[in-house]
C-alpha cells in the first residue's frame, strides 16, 4: 500500500442540513507505517460573488494545533483514506474529538462550505 506524502493535504464533509469540511495534513508517520501523525491545517476562504450562502474554502499545506494519528488504508479505487479521532478543537487536550475518515484532496479544489449563519 502507498503512504501519503508529508505535507498531503486530506479533507472530511460533515453536518446536518448544511455542509462543514474539515481539513489535516499529514506530518509524519508511526513506526510501523500504518498511520499518519496529523495535525489540522488552515484554509483559504474566498468570497464567493454569487453567494451569500456558501464559502469557497481551499486548503493550505499549513498545520497547527494538536497531533494526532490517523489509521492508513486503501479506499476506493486505490485511493488513500485516513480514519480515526481528530480534535475538532484544538485545546492541547484532545477531549473535543470527531471519528471520521478523510480523503486526498486535489490541487486546485474548493470546497464549498455553508456560511455559520444560514445553519443550525
């Protein structure tokens, strides 16, 4: 199975009657190479005209925050996807934690967010 690269970027799409993206870059690796040491990374946010629904987010390769280790596995077609716990806040702490897998995001993508104020 390939490894991800240091500095790839993953991304995850949650939320109920709206749209939230969470982004990790890969860091390093354990030992063994079954997971990747991740932190969380920053966003671009970028207006979007037509909208005042929605942001346009594109991830930057630019980590902060906790780290935390996320299971390597082949997803589909070969892809690879990241699963575990992540901190949804970063308090040092991790006990505001999410379970949830990630997916390689693509260069030049933008992720379309719904704005906080039009969701619950």
């Amino acid at each position: 199975m390939q490894l991800p690269a240091i500095g790839q970027t993953f991304y995850t799409s949650w939320g109920y009657d709206q749209t939230n993206y969470d982004f990790i870059t890969v860091i390093g690796f354990t030992k063994s190479q079954k997971s990747a040491i991740c932190q969380r990374c920053y966003t671009r946010v970028n207006e979007v005209k037509s909208s005042m629904v929605y942001s346009a987010l594109q991830p930057i390769a630019e980590s902060f925050g906790d780290k935390f280790k996320m299971k390597i596995s082949e997803g589909y077609k070969g892809e690879i996807t990241l699963r575990g716990s992540y901190p949804y806040c970063c308090d040092g702490k991790m006990e505001n934690k999410r379970l949830d897998s990630f997916y390689p995001t693509k260069e030049g993508n933008v992720y379309m967010e719904t704005n906080p104020q039009f969701g619950h």
